[in-house]
C-alpha cells in the first residue's frame, strides 16, 4: 500500500514539474468565421462559450507582392473580429487564416519557393496579426501541388516558427501561434500527384493543424448521394477514421491534430425519390446554392418541407429526404458520434466550418459538453 502511494504521489510530481506541457494540451474548441457571413453573424453575436479559439476567414495574400492584402473594409471586419470577441471573453484567441478554398495556389507555391519572397509573406503575417492584436497566424493553402511545393511548405513552417520566436523574444509579449488547415489525410491518395504533408515540419514548427475532414462527397460526382463527412465508410479510405488514423502513423503527434467537423450539408436530387439511402441514384444537386446548405438551412428545409430525418450508424452521418431532395450532413447526433472517436484517439479537439452556420448553437454547444474537459 505504501509503495503505492509513494508511485501515485511521484505522479503527481511529474504532472506538476511538467505544468507547461499540461497547460499547452487543452483542448482544441475551435471555429472559423468566414467574414462574408457579417450580415447576419457579426463576431460580437459569437457564442463564445462554446470555443476555445475562432478564426478568421479569411485573408489574401498579394499574388505579386507577397504581402497580406486588407482592404479598407477588411481592416474594419478584422478590428471588429478581434474586439467583438475580446470583450465577450478575453480568454478566447483569435487567428487569422491566409488563403482559403477559393485562394491562388500558384501565387503561394510561387511565395514559398524562394528564401526572400518567403520572408517578405511572413514579416507581413506577423505585423498584421500584431496591428490587429490576433494571438496567431493560419495558413490555409488548398493545396500544395506536389512534392516539390510540400518541401517548400516545410522550409515556410520552418522559417515561419523562427520568425515567431524571434518577434515574441523582442517584444516580450506571448508568441503567436502557428498552425494550418490541411487535407483530411497527410497524403494525397485519391490524386495523380501523390504528395504528402511534411510531417516532421509540422511537428516541430506548428502548434496544430485542422485536418478538413469534409467535402469527400459533393456536385462534383451528381449520380449518387452520399455522406460527404462519413466518419467510416467500409468500402473506401475516404473518411474521416482513415485521415485522422494516417494523420498519427504520419508522425505528428496526437496532441497537433486537430478534427474538422462540417456545420453544413450538401445535397443532391434523387433519381427515384422512393429510393433515399447513403449512395442511393442521383441526377443532380439538390437545393442550396451549388449544392449546399448550411446547418442552419438544413432545419429550415426539413420543417418547410417536412423531411424525413435518418442518422446512419455505419457512416456516423446524418440525412433527410423530402421528394426528390436529399441532403447529407451532421446533426448534433453525429457530431457528438465523431467527438467521441476523437476522444479515443486522443487528438486534441475539433474545429467548425464555420461557426455562422450553427442553429441557435445546438451543435456548437452539444460539441463543447460531449468533449468535456478531456
Ligand atoms: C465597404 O463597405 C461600405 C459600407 O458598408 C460599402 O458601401 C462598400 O460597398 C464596401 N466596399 C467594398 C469594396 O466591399
Ligand atoms: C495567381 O498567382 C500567380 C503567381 O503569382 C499569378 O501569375 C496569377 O496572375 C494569379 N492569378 C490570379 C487569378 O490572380
Ligand atoms: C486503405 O489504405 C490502406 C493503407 O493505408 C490500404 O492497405 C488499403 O488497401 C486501402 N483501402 C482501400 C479500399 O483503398
Ligand atoms: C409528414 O411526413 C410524415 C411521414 O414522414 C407524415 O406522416 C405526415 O402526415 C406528414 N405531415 C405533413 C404535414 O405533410
């Protein structure tokens, strides 16, 4: 019994002697805030109990001069970011995410592919994230083209963290974070240029990367519906479990991953609208923009058209069928269903796209206490 006590009591030694390590596992509660949304989710009507750090989405990077472009009108989003969410609560961080979807991804390999052109980017990142008063910087590069652009991206990481440090030690304020949105897997399986992730880069430099564990399925592919955030699915590699599980054999450690987890749907029309299950005959997108429907919308939809609602154990996804509309998404159910695999392999939290989409923050909220303190 004594010995026992003296084995607890040395473990209670070592977590206390190793307070930083501790302190910097906390969870991961995270979300984007894509600034196009300001009509109707400004950054002061965030909720942020539920979060732990918001991003915001996104800004662009000058394709010539390497520098963050910020328009009048973005500064004046950016201040309002920074400001609305302080004032809630001073203990939530915001990052800024450079690039997006929708972002040059040539202009970015052009940037990363040379020494001077790489420093000019992130003298830039940091002095826009201190005029702003962000507590770091995201880079979201969709995607590095091939292997020669991931070696690139591995010397940007490198140069980045030491850029960070280095600003942090003059200014004696806290050091910036670093992280960045990344496929769902750290190799690009399903491309022609197969290339992965510089893992070792990502360990050593980044405080975390968010896997975008979404869109596998899409208007891209109108024949069949399907679950385009699937947790599991038995016949591919293309889900979730897959890209979080190669993201630990990768090398990067378990407490740098963090999960995406998508707060919209996307849709298709059904060919035969008696026949509605995961991969059931489509011939086109359903409603919603290209095929999209944000959380919100999608609870709209079923009450104005009295959707029939099916949470789908194999796939741990979530769909409704009215007519011939079908739509693929999460609900709350499936949410806390992939938190809770999450939670087994011990990564280190989840992040949204994108936090305006939530309905009266159910699913945000639901996330939160099934992730608990773990
Ligand atoms: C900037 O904001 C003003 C006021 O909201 C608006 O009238 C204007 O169209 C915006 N400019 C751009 C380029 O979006
Ligand atoms: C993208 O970036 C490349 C390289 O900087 C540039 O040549 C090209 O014009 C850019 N494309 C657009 C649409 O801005
Ligand atoms: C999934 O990936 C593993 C290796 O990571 C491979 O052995 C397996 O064949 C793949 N499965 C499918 C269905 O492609
Ligand atoms: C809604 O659908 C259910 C079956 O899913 C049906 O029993 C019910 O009558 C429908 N209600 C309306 C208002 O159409």
């Amino acid at each position: 019994m004594a010995s026992w006590r003296r084995v607890v009591f040395g473990l209670i030694l070592v977590l206390c002697f190793s307070g930083e390590s501790i302190v910097s596992m906390a969870a991961i509660k995270a979300a984007y805030w894509p600034s196009w949304t300001n009509s109707y989710r400004p950054p002061s009507s965030i909720d942020t109990n539920y979060f732990t750090h918001l991003y915001y989405a996104f800004l662009e990077m000058d394709p010539l001069t390497f520098k963050l472009r910020i328009s009048p009108n973005e500064s004046v989003l950016l201040s309002e970011f920074t400001a609305g969410i302080k004032q809630r609560d001073p203990r939530v961080k915001t990052l800024v995410s450079i690039g997006g979807g929708g972002s040059n991804s040539t202009a970015f390999a052009l940037m990363a592919s040379s020494k001077p052109s790489r420093k000019i980017f992130i003298d830039s990142t940091v002095e826009v994230a201190r005029k702003f008063g962000l507590h770091g910087l995201d880079l979201d590069w969709e995607f590095p083209a091939n292997p020669n652009e991931m070696a690139s991206l591995a010397k940007l990481f490198f140069e980045w963290r030491g850029a960070i440090e280095a600003e942090a030690y003059s200014s004696r304020r806290p050091r910036l974070l670093l992280t960045a949105a990344v496929y769902f897997s750290p190799k690009f399986f399903l491309s022609d240029t197969p290339r992965s992730y510089p893992s070792k880069a990502i360990k050593y430099h980044l405080d975390w990367v968010n896997a975008m564990c979404f869109d596998y399925r899409g208007s891209w592919d109108t024949s069949k519906t399907g679950a385009h955030a699937a947790l599991y699915d038995p016949k591919s590699n293309i889900s979730t479990s897959y890209g979080i599980d190669a993201w630990v054999r990768s090398g990067v450690p378990q407490s740098k991953l963090v999960m995406g987890l998508p707060l919209y749907g996307r849709t298709w029309k059904l060919k035969d609208p008696n026949v509605h299950g995961i991969g059931a005959p489509a011939v086109g997108v359903g409603p919603g923009d290209t095929g999209v429907l944000t959380y919100t919308e999608v609870v709209q939809f079923k009450s104005a058209n009295n959707g029939t609602v099916v949470y789908d154990r194999t796939t741990v996804s979530t769909y409704l069928y009215a007519g011939d509309s079908w739509v693929g998404y999460d609900d709350a159910q499936s949410t806390v269903g992939k938190i809770r695999f999450a939670i087994t392999r011990h990564i280190r939290g989840y992040f949204f796209w994108a936090v305006s989409y939530d309905q009266d923050w159910e699913i945000s909220r639901q996330a939160s206490e099934a992730w608990g303190h773990h």
